[in-house]
C-alpha cells in the first residue's frame, strides 16, 4: 500500500515512501538557537512526543500532485523515531534518526539506511520536505535566513520567517499547554519554490503534544 495516497492522480504515481522524511529531523542532532526573545514563555523540549497530520501540494511532471496522511514523532535527546500513516492509520513507514545514521524501514521491504536522512529520503520522495529543520521547528525555533536565532511568538498569529535553505515558515494557529503558562505551535504552514518539484507547500496540523 502506498503511503499517504495521492488526492489527484494527474501524473505519475507518487513514490511509495512518500513523506518518509517528514518529522524526521537531520541525522546529527543539534538544538535549536538561543530565543532572541527573552519575554517568550516557552523552552525547546528535546524529548517529546507529537502527533498530527500533514497535507502536501507539489508538481510533478508539470501537473499538480495534492497528498495526505498522519505521522507520530517520539524524539529523545539522542534519537527521533517517527512512524508515517495512512489514511486509515495503518503504520505504512518507520524512520530511525541517530547521530550520524538515518534508517528507514518499510513493510515488505528491506531496510534503508543513510549517514544523512535529508539524502536519505529525498531519494525516496523524488521532491524535497524540510527534514533537516522540522526538530525545531515544530516548536517554533528557527534561524533567520541571514543565520540569527528566531523564535515564534504565540502572540503573532502572522509570525513567519524564511530559514536558510529557502523554507517559509509560517505560524498560523498555536494552542495553550495543558497545566502550563505557555503554548505550541498548533499548524504550520511551509512554502518553498523548487526546482525539482515546483513550488512546494506544506501543511502541518499538531494533534498531540506532550514533554516526555
């Protein structure tokens, strides 16, 4: 069964793996800048589990390509394993990030691993996803495309910056910590004019939050 099943079929079909390098983070692990703003009542967590779903928008042999499904992320300090679902919640793909090694395991199929997940799971893809950034910003902490620290304030519902690599990043929706005098980020939305896939938009919805 394929994972995440194409909404429109207008060209070719979608990889198999896709979006096995969704929530997976970069290999070596790295955490995320200094807040530039003091008054943001949040921390970065390095362990904590999520899970939510995603929808994707790309080209693909010039005709639109539209995708979905769910994913849960386990990230420890040492390590991030995310499992990638269907739409019908059926585990379709596991990704195992460590310090210098990515694997990925699918069912039926043998195991890939890589010294990088980025190239990992681009060549799963065949269009690229932000995998190296995700770790932090799923909690809203970046780098601005000019390298200084960024955090997202739950305030500024159009809080939205460009990282590095050419991301968009914007922090449409954030929601209240139970039992805590702070908030994550709820959905994420992610833009990115490629040359390999078009322009790519992602949408990350937050279902689930909690520090382990």
């Amino acid at each position: 069964m394929d994972f995440l099943l194409p909404i429109r079929r207008l060209g070719a079909p979608v990889a198999t793996l896709a979006f096995t390098a969704i929530l997976a983070g970069c290999s070596t692990f790295q955490g995320p800048a200094t807040p530039a703003a003091s008054n943001v009542a949040r921390n970065y967590q390095q362990s904590i589990s999520l899970s939510g779903r995603m929808s994707v928008r790309y080209q693909q042999n010039d005709k639109e390509q539209a995708i979905h499904g769910s994913f849960t992320w386990d990230q420890q300090q040492q390590q991030t394993v995310v499992d990638l679902l269907s739409p019908l919640g059926q585990t379709l793909a596991t990704i195992t990030i460590k310090p210098g090694m990515a694997s990925l395991t699918q069912s039926g199929k043998p195991p890939r691993t890589a010294a990088d997940v980025d190239t990992l799971t681009e060549l799963a893809l065949g269009w690229p996803l932000p995998v190296s950034g995700l770790r932090d910003w799923l909690q809203g902490f970046s780098r601005h495309d000019a390298g200084g620290p960024y955090v997202a304030v739950p305030a500024d519902t159009e809080s939205s910056l460009q990282s590095p690599d050419g991301w968009k990043i914007s922090y449409d929706t954030w929601q209240r910590e139970d039992g805590a005098n702070s908030s994550h980020p709820k959905r994420i939305d992610l833009s990115r004019n490629t040359e390999q896939a078009g322009q790519v938009s992602i949408r990350i919805v937050i279902d689930t939050w909690q520090p382990r």
